[in-house]
C-alpha cells in the first residue's frame, strides 16, 4: 500500500492503528537493505555476526526480527531471545532471508515528502546514538548482559518511527503545533492530532507482538529507579537533547543523572560526552 493510500485510509483510534501495523509490513532504511545484499552475494563474508552488525544498526529491522521470533516461538523455548545474533544462530542466516525480507524502505514510505523522510531519519539517527550510550554505560557498569539494555534504548522510540512512515501527516502537524507554541508538551500535541500520545500506541504494539518481557521493563519510563532502565531513559534523553546542540538548556541535568549512574561528577561526565561528541564530529569531516 502506498503511503497516499495510507494517509487516506488511516486508522483513527489507538486500537485501529495496532491492528493496521499488525498487518502491514515494517520498513527498514535503505542501507539496511543494501548492506544485508551485499553480504549475501559474498557466501565467505555471510555469517549470523555479519548479519547480526548490520540488523543491529537498524531499530526497524530489529523489531522485524524481534517479532517474527517471539510469532514463531517454539513451545519448548523456555527463554526469551533479545541478542540478535542468538536468534539468527537460532533461526538460520538463510531462514533469515527467506522469511524476513528487507522491504519495504522506510525512506519510500512518507508519500515522498522530503520533510516527513527527513524527521523519519533523525529519529533513527537518535535511536543510534542513544543505542550508543546505552551500551557504552552498560559496559562500564559491568552489566554482563549490555545487548539487552542496547536493544532497549534502541526500540525506545519506535511508535514515533513508525508515525513517520506511516502518518507523515499528521506527524507533521504535530511538529508545527509544537514550533507554533513551544510551551506545548509533545504529549498533549499527540493527543490533539492522534487521539493518544505515541508512548501508548509502543506500549500497546509491544504487547500485541508479544516482544519480549524484559524488552518491556527496560522501556519503561516508570522503572527508572532500576539502574538498566535508568540506563535507557538516561541515554534516551541524551540523545534527543544534545540533537538540538550541545547547548540545550536540558543538558545539565542529564549530565547530573549520568553522573550519578556511573558514580562520577556531573564535571566528568560533561566532559567526557563533550569529548565523544567532538571525535564524533572530527572522524565525520572530510580529510
């Protein structure tokens, strides 16, 4: 379905909008595709690790892969798989292939607004960064299982992902209200043009799809006394506040929080992040 035919037909309630992405195919980026292509016209390259670095990258095809497994779950299965690369050992790189394909493209999907495709790829990008910092603290703390918390701060933001592709639109008016009146909270704008805020549609589609349950905690907000999901939402906020430059007003108490998770000074951690941002910048301009 085109998405024309989308922005025309779409659901007008939460319950309506879990059930149409229930039954349409998730997009992935485009450099998902072209990268899992590549790997498998290379058979010595191909590998559960190759596949697995690139799905990695990607938050949408990572759901895909997610969901499909916990659909087709065997009754014996005891444990609930979040590692990528377990589940394409599990699986089979081939199954992989036959069963998941990498299509549609999410930069085909919003109706080829330029604007939508734009906001669509820095929410991605965010989620990259906030997988980032989520691994990076995760390591430092010594948490043995640092791919779930990853894989956490990653899918945090999905709904909004997916509203892009699938809700340009509407999308769209929201950040207008927002620019229009700064003071008004993302959640109330959802509200407005959605008829729900975005955090219940992901809550309701990690139910529905039966993603697994220690991917549920990890994502949620109301946790955040546990130090893994103080992890997420701190690496989360970060990533969504340094988008706007490392300047933003909100910046401080994020350096206050990931300071009192990693046991430093609030000094240390401005510091180093300012760092990483700065290596960030220099390995991206051209030599």
């Amino acid at each position: 379905m085109s998405g024309d035919a989308v922005q025309q037909q779409k659901p007008q309630s939460l319950n309506g909008w879990v059930a149409y992405l229930g039954h349409t195919e998730i997009p992935v980026l485009k450099q998902t595709a072209r990268d899992l292509a590549a790997l498998r016209e290379n058979p010595e390259r191909l590998s559960a690790r190759g596949v697995a670095g690139v799905v990695a990258r990607d938050p949408v095809m990572t759901v895909k892969l997610l969901r499909y497994l916990q659909q087709h779950k065997h009754r014996r299965q005891e444990h609930e798989v979040m590692q990528i690369e377990q589940a394409l050992l599990m699986m089979g790189v081939e199954a992989f292939f036959v069963k998941i394909a990498p299509e549609p493209l999410a930069e085909d999907m919003p109706r080829g607004d330029l604007a939508a495709l734009i906001h669509l790829l820095h929410v991605v990008r965010r989620a990259q960064r906030a997988s980032s910092y989520a691994l990076d603290w995760a390591v430092r703390l010594r948490d043995l299982h640092f791919e779930e918390v990853r894989i956490a701060a990653l899918l945090h933001d999905l709904a909004e992902m997916l509203m892009w592709c699938f809700a340009p639109d509407d999308m769209l008016k929201i950040l207008s209200m927002q620019q229009q009146d700064k003071s008004l909270r993302s959640q109330a704008a959802q509200e407005q043009v959605l008829g729900f805020p975005l955090a219940a549609l992901q809550s309701a589609l990690a139910r529905e799809w039966n993603l697994p349950k220690l991917l549920l905690a990890l994502m949620d907000s109301a946790r955040a006394s546990e130090q893994r999901v103080r992890n997420v939402v701190l690496a989360v906020n970060l990533a969504r506040h340094s988008a706007n430059g490392w300047d933003d007003a909100a910046l401080p108490d994020d350096y206050q929080g990931i300071a009192e998770l990693l046991h430093i000074k609030p000094e240390e951690a401005m510091v180093m992040l300012e760092a990483e941002a700065g290596l960030l910048c220099d390995l991206g301009k051209p030599h």
